[in-house]
C-alpha cells in the first residue's frame, strides 16, 4: 500500500499516456488501462507477448476506452491464448470480451476459492467508512472466473513461435496466484505478487502473509532477467529489489513482535503505532495487513490471542513467552 522506502530502482510511471502501446522489449509491449486508485496504482498494466501471434496477459478492467485501447493494440493479430494470473476485478473482465472475440483460451492456477461461512477475520467495521463502498478497501474479486486451463508450477503451457510460456505457482496475494515466464527474454510477469511501485496488498483469508514471504523467497531463488508487474514499470534488476521487498516484510514483522513486548495489545491499537505516518484512510487495509503477518506469528508460534480467543480482527494478542 505504502510506497516502501529502502526499496531501490522503483522507476516511477512518469510520462504514461492510457491506451498508447509501450514498446518494452522485442517480444514485450504494454497498454496501461485509466483505472488509477490507491491499489492500482495509475492503472492496469495488460501485456502483449508476441509479433503477429501474440498472448495477452491480464486483459483488465472492464472500461470502454481499455477495450478500445486493446483491440487497437492487437491490430487484427491473432491472439493464442488469454492469461489470468489472479481474479481481482482490475484484471479479469475484459478477458470474457477477448476469449469470445477472438476465440482464444483463458490460462490461470485455477478459480478464486469462495469464503466459506462468516468470517472473523473480516470483522473490522469501524463505522468510518460506511459509505466509501467496499473497493476502496479491498479489491473486488470474481468468484465466477475459470480458466479454460488450468496450469500447474513449473508447467510450460504455451509455445508460440520460437518462445514459451510457463506458470510459476506463488500465492500469498491471493492463493491463485500465478506469475508467468516468458524463456526467450528470461522474463517474469509478475501480476500483483510482486509490484513495480509498493508493497502488495496481502489480506486475509484467502491472502495468506506465510504463503507470501515464501512465494517472494521462490523468487529470489529464480534468475529472472526482468520482471514485469501488472501495475508500475518493469523492474531490470531483480535481485536487490526482491531482496529489499522481503526484508521490508521481515522488518514489519519484528516491528510487531517488539510491539507486542511492551504489551497485550489490539490490531486497531498497532495499526495506530506502525502506521503512524501513514493517512488514515489507509489504515483499514493495515490492519488487514498487520493481521496477515499476526496469523503467520500465530502459526510460527511467536504470539498468541487472549485465553481461548480465536484470532480475529478484534481479540487481544500477546508474544509467547520462551
Ligand atoms: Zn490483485
């Protein structure tokens, strides 16, 4: 949410003009759709991969002048195949429109598990944002995609010409979340799971901070050469920028933990603490991020909720003693 200081090489999108086609690499051009927010940065980035037979990466939101923007992109090309790396509503929709237009078949890991029952890890109405609606808090999601093929970690799925595609499995944003990598340019379309201009959102339940880390740490172990997230620019040099992303998730973890030294306390109440510098209207998705990493301390064993307290946005947490 925050833009993360420490983290080096975050080109900001200066100079971006909605719906022109940014030529990045020989097989790599973006069209930037004009759905700019406080998740989305200036907007979505959909990718086309290819010459004259190309595959379109995260099609976007469902705006008119995206649309227009695309299908002027694409000039008549045919399109091989639709990938999806997640369901969030600022990349999924114009992905029906493209797959019935074009006849080309959707990719992802699979569908948006749907919430089971009610949640106490959704109850944090604090009566202030009734009226903002709930996508300025938290991204929509469509339960209802499913991907004309599922592809699994690691599976080569598309071969177009003299390149390939192949799925790299890294939940934690969402638990479908898939990047994508391109062999002929040693590339990584990276969608949500790793952004080109702030830390991700990682929100329970379906968003999973363990998963998360873990998924970043499968990164750092690859040598992607480039990697291109759905919102912000590319980032050309992987390595310390992936380095200082997860250090940056550590770092706020050991703040919470010290946190929790001094005291029992509430999320609302560390939220409060942690983000003291941080606009209010951004606190409501902090507290769902500072409740992600308490549900991994949770599970490592670090801290622990008051007697027989089930973890919820509300319950008093503590650091266990050793
Ligand atoms: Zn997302």
């Amino acid at each position: 949410m925050t833009a993360v200081a420490g983290i080096p090489f975050v080109e900001p999108l200066e100079g971006l003009v909605y719906g022109a086609v940014d030529r990045l690499s020989p097989l790599v051009a973006r069209v930037v759709a004009e759905n700019p927010s406080k998740f989305t940065y200036k907007g979505t980035g959909t990718y086309i991969i290819g010459r004259d037979d190309v595959v379109v990466v995260d099609p976007g939101p469902n705006l008119d002048s995206h649309r227009t923007a695309l299908e002027r992109a694409l000039d008549g090309r045919r399109v091989r195949g639709i990938v999806v790396t997640h369901c969030h509503s600022d990349h999924v929709p114009l992905s029906y429109w493209l797959a019935e237009s074009t006849q080309a078949r959707t990719y992802g890991f699979g569908p948006h598990p749907r919430p089971i029952g009610t949640d106490a890890l959704d109850d944090d109405d604090d009566g202030e944002s009734k009226n903002t609606g709930d996508g300025e808090e938290r991204e929509h999601t469509d339960f209802d995609f499913v991907p004309d093929v599922a592809v699994g970690d690691g599976q080569t799925f598309l071969t177009v010409d003299d390149w390939s595609l192949a799925a790299v499995h890294t939940p934690g944003h969402t638990s479908n979340h898939l990047c994508v990598h391109l062999d002929a340019e040693n590339a990584l379309f990276t969608g949500d799971h790793i952004m080109g201009w702030s830390t991700t959102v990682v929100s329970p339940p379906d968003g999973n901070m363990a998963d998360y880390m873990a998924s970043v740490r499968k990164l750092i172990a690859r040598s992607d050469a480039v990697l291109y997230p759905t919102h912000g620019n590319p980032v050309r040099n992987p390595a310390p920028f992936l380095a200082a992303y997860l250090a940056h998730r550590v770092e706020r973890e050991n703040q919470i933990i010290e946190l929790l030294r001094r005291g029992p306390s509430t999320i609302r109440a560390m939220v409060e603490v942690l983000y003291a510098d941080v606009r209010r209207e951004l606190h409501k998705p902090a507290r769902r991020s500072v409740m992600s990493h308490l549900l991994k301390l949770y599970d490592d064993g670090v801290v622990t909720t008051a007697v027989d307290a089930p973890p919820s946005m509300r319950c008093i947490w503590s650091v266990v003693d050793r």
